[in-house]
C-alpha cells in the first residue's frame, strides 16, 4: 500500500486552502491513501475555525470527493469545522476512490489544556466533543481515524477492533510536539501491533498557533520509517500490510 501524506502550509484564506489541498492530492496521484492534516481549510485559531465552519455535505466535502476521483485513492480529509445544528464538530471526512464518503470521525477529545509555561488553548470554547470510535474497510486493511489529541487515549484506539493502520490528522504544537509526537505514534503502534500515520500542518512561525508539523509514519513493530520536516512537502512512503500480521504471530499479546 502506497500512502501519500500531505504536510501543506494553512494560510488564512479559506479559497486558497482547499485549492491547495485539492492540487497537492492530485500531485498524490499513485498512492493509494491520500492523507490531509488537522484544520487543513483554516488556521487553528478559535476566530477563524468559525468563520470557515460549514455543513459536511459543503464545498470541503465536494472537493474532497472530487480529489478522490481525480487521484483515485481513498482520501483521508483531515479535519474541517463542520456545522450542524447549534454545534460544531472538529470532524475528518473520508472518501473512497470513487468519490463517495464511506466514513467521518467527529474528534471524541477536545484539547482543553494549560500546560505551565506552554501551550493554553480550550478547544471546547469552539467545539463539541464527538461520541465515538471510526473504522473503514480497504483491500489492504482496515483503517482506525482519531484526530490530534484522540491519540493520547490508548483504551479509545484498543476499542477499534481488528484494524492494521491508524490514520491520525493532527496539529501537535510546539510544546507537545517535540516531548510526545514521535512518543505517541511509537507507542500506540506497538500497543495494537498496527502501522500508525500521522499528518500535520506545515510550519508557520508567524501564527497564533504553531503546528510541530513532523508528520510521521511508523511501523507495526514501532519502528519510524518515514518522517518530515517543518515545510511543506507530500511524505511518501509504501508498506506491506502483511507486516500487521507478522509482528502478531511473532509476539502474540491479542486483544484482551
């Protein structure tokens, strides 16, 4: 399985973020999964996440499908700040190669945080907390989506019975990031003896909130095999689902 992921730069327009989404995905083209970072239409920032809010059946969900017919691949949308009713939802859309969504994961765990002499934001002034675990199903293997802070919880990625990869559209930012990014991922591929990815935004020094981008992909036996930088770049890295299964004969701890 090829596996495209997408550490673009979030700038402030809205427009110009979807079309550079929608352009990078088709740069993608030959992988199987494309993947998007956290908040990939809008800067993580409570003003602009509201203003960039909209239904899941909007213009990010249209040009999500229609990067996923375009480049032929199952497409993992990061997130948007999706609208319904009175509430928003901090909420990734998938896409199969055909177009068609075939899955959505609302973020179960909201970053409320003060952490002493970091980080403070409280995602939960924006948004409401989704209510469960999300799977789908490919020919290579059933992939779990969490988002950002829902991999900190390793009893809600145990409840994804039987997956082989971990998809995990995240914004760690840069007092998180360089203590528990790699820690995380590392970790939570050898609890579930799975393949874990990880995609963030790009660097930008100059906004509020400062994503760590380093998006990462590591291997069932916890093992980094591809990794970026700061800027933005498409993180190509190809994987042998049989891999899942190996690791699981040889060190068999199961599902309790």
């Amino acid at each position: 399985m090829k596996l495209a992921i997408i550490q673009m730069q979030v700038g402030p327009n809205k427009a110009e973020n979807l079309q550079r989404a929608s352009a990078l995905a088709l740069e993608a083209k030959g992988a199987d999964v494309i993947m998007l970072p956290e908040m990939f239409c809008c800067p993580y920032e409570n003003s602009a996440i509201v203003r960039s809010a909209e239904a899941g059946d909007g213009e990010t969900a249209e040009m999500l499908s229609q990067a996923a017919k375009a480049s032929g691949a199952y497409v993992i949308g990061g997130s948007m700040p999706e609208k319904d009713g009175e509430k928003l939802f901090n909420t990734c859309l998938i896409h199969d190669p055909s177009g068609r969504l075939i899955a959505k994961h609302r973020k179960a765990h909201l970053f409320d945080v003060d952490i002493k002499g970091g980080q403070r934001y409280k995602e939960s002034d924006t948004f409401s907390a989704g209510d469960g675990i999300t799977v789908f199903d490919t020919p290579f293997g059933r992939f779990g989506v969490c988002i950002c802070f829902d991999i900190r919880f390793s009893s809600f990625i145990h409840e994804m019975k039987d997956i082989d990869f971990l998809a995990v559209p995240a914004a760690f930012n840069m007092t998180t990031g360089p203590l528990h990014w790699e820690l995380l991922f590392r970790a939570r591929a050898v609890d579930e003896q799975i393949f874990t990815f990880g995609c963030a935004p790009a660097r930008d020094e100059s906004a509020k909130y400062v994503s760590y981008g380093n998006s990462i992909a590591v291997s069932p036996w916890g093992k980094v095999i591809a990794r970026a930088g700061f800027d933005e770049t498409v993180l190509t890295v190809s994987v042998d689902p049989n891999e899942v299964r190996e690791i699981r004969a040889q060190i068999p701890i199961g599902k309790i």
